[in-house]
C-alpha cells in the first residue's frame, strides 16, 4: 500500500524523488515484496543487511541515509501512518533549518528551544492526563494510541528531557526531514541500532547546534505488527545512557567523525562554529 502511494505521489511531483526501503531484517516480507515492485517505481532501491551488519530500526535508517542522494532526505515509517503528503508542510521550512520534525502534539509550527523547565513541566503534566484520560490533551493524531503506548511515548519523552535537555514535543514520530549532508554526518557518527537512533541523532544535532523546527503533521495510528512495546522502551532508557556514555567519552567529536569516515570526511563538514 505504502509503495503504491509512492509511485502515486513521486509522479505527481516536477523534482525528482530517490525513494529507498531500507529493511531492517524484517520477518514480514517486506524485502520479497520491495522486489516484485522494483521496477514500478521509478528511482526506487531497496537495501537488504548484509551479514554482520546491525539489525533494527536505528540500522535501517542509517543505511538509508547513507545510500541517499538527494538534496534532502525524508526517513517515514513503513505503514504510511504520515502519508507522504504530508511532506509539503516540512518542504518551505528546509531554508532556515536543518531538520525540519513531524510531530502529533502541536498545532503551529514549533521552532526548538532549549527551555527546560518548561519541558519538564509540560512532561509531567503529560504523563498525568495520559494515566487519568488515557491520552495527552495535546495529542493530535487522528488514531489514539493506547494507554501503555501513549504513556511509554510520554513517560518516556519526559525522560529524555530530564536527562539529556531535549525539549521536544514529539522526538519519536516516523517523519522527519533532514539537509542530506546533515544526514550523513548524524548517521556516520550513529552508534544505536535500535529505536533509541532518534535519542543519539538530536544529542549530536544539539552539541552542533544545528537548527531544528518541530511541524504539525496528520498522523493515524496505523495497526501493524510493529512490535514496540515496553521491553523495547526500556531498552531505549538503556540506550539513553549509551548516548550520555558516548557524549562525555567523545564519540560525537569530529576526531572521531574523521576516523569513521576516512577520506570521506570533508563531505561531512558543515559548519563547525
């Protein structure tokens, strides 16, 4: 279904559009079915691991990221539950920043700034509409979520401000656009192979200082065998750690960055003041 609104939306558009299925060792048949649409789609790849290569939805993306060619690059999730559409509410704002976010609990465009205290507050207060009406007041998506998934997404929001002062309203949602030199430098510097991608990707983009705007986009809650659930919440709390671990050890560094990247490295350099 996600493939054929593709074709639909990609022949509609007068740029040229790169669009890539990254699997991330799925069980669902999604490689088989990538396949057999090959040459329907116009500029499609999809990319299968290779062995020894990481498994999950962090590993997936950084290949994708990695294979891109375009001026940006859009990373959605697979079920469509943003439609492609929806990238035209990102697209006027890629002048001013450099990761423009999807999100499901604003109504205006939301510029970040770094206000902590008003995002734990906000946090907290989140956590209890979800646990007394079911879901965040905010939330705008037109499929609600259930209570565990609402209260996992905002319990967990709430700790990732606490600890690594990422004041987002909506760090998790499957839509994001990103300039593609932005995309490579995160994904080169990428350590997570899991969920908690999204965690690593803003603690970079924070210590560059790059410029990120949050955007309202329509979301519905698809139902998939996407298995996320609380045991993969908690392997994201563990992997909020590895990113602090990693921040303090000097992973992030440019040092780093030019070991990683080898004679590649200069296309990786943005603007380091």
């Amino acid at each position: 279904k996600t493939l054929k609104r593709l074709e639909e939306f990609t022949k509609s558009k007068s740029y040229k559009c790169q669009v890539i299925l990254s699997d991330d060792k799925s069980v669902d048949n999604s490689i088989d079915i990538a396949k057999s649409y090959a040459n329907k789609l116009e500029h499609f790849e999809y990319l299968e691991p290779l062995p020894g290569q990481g498994k999950g939805k962090g590993a997936g993306i950084k290949r994708g990221f990695q294979a891109a060619k375009g001026k940006y690059v859009l990373f959605m999730d697979a079920d469509n539950s943003t439609d492609i559409g929806e990238v035209d509410k990102l697209i006027p704002f890629v002048n001013k920043y450099d990761i423009i976010m999807g999100s499901r609990y604003i109504k205006n465009p939301y510029p970040h700034r770094a206000n902590y205290l008003h995002a734990v507050l906000h946090g907290i207060k989140s956590v209890f509409e979800v646990i007394i009406l079911g879901h965040a007041s905010d939330y705008q998506a037109k499929g609600k979520q259930g209570r565990l998934r609402q209260l996992i997404s905002r319990g967990g929001n709430l700790i990732f401000t606490r600890f690594l002062n990422q004041s987002y309203m909506d760090q998790r949602c499957g839509f994001k656009l990103y300039d593609r030199k932005v995309a490579k430098f995160l994904s080169s510097l990428q350590t997570l192979d899991g969920f908690g991608f999204d965690t690593e990707y803003l603690a970079i983009a924070q210590k560059y200082k790059y410029k990120i705007i949050e955007v309202p986009v329509d979301w519905y809650n698809e139902s998939t065998n996407a298995k996320y659930g609380l045991k993969e919440a908690l392997k994201e709390f563990k992997d909020m750690f590895k990113v602090l671990n990693n921040n303090f050890s000097g992973k992030y560094s440019k040092k780093n960055l030019k070991k990683r990247t080898g004679k590649t490295y200069e296309e990786h350099i943005l603007n380091w003041k």
